[in-house]
C-alpha cells in the first residue's frame, strides 16, 4: 500500500481528488490543518514563544527534569 499527500487550496478541487479517488477504487483520508483561531490561547502563546526562541533547551532527559522544577 503507498500513501500520497495533496494539499488542496480549494473545496472545488477537493471534490475532483475525491472522484477520482473513487474512480481508481483508493481510499481516501481527509486530514484537515487547525487554523490559528481553532486553538486556545495557552497553545498560540506556546506556538509564539517557540517561533521566537524562547524555549528551554535540555541535553537529556534528567536535565529537563531539573528545570522543571
């Protein structure tokens, strides 16, 4: 079995991938990205804080349990 992944930009497009994965007798999997306004608000200060660098960085476990703590 072989998985292939298609961004489509369109619901019009959409529609045509479905057909003709039907067509060809394939499964078809919608996977659909969250947009920013589906997340709370912990999360997008989460996402900022790591595009921006502000993250802990940790060489192992252990040393990420000390600071932690």
């Amino acid at each position: 079995m072989s998985t292939i992944t298609i961004e489509i930009d369109s619901p019009e497009k959409m529609k045509l991938i479905k057909a003709l994965a039907k067509e060809m007798g394939a499964k078809i999997t919608v996977q659909r990205e969250k947009r920013a306004s589906e997340f709370n608000s912990e999360t997008l200060k989460a996402i900022k804080d790591a595009r921006e660098g502000k993250t802990t960085k940790c060489s192992n476990f252990e040393d990420y349990l000390k600071k932690v703590q």
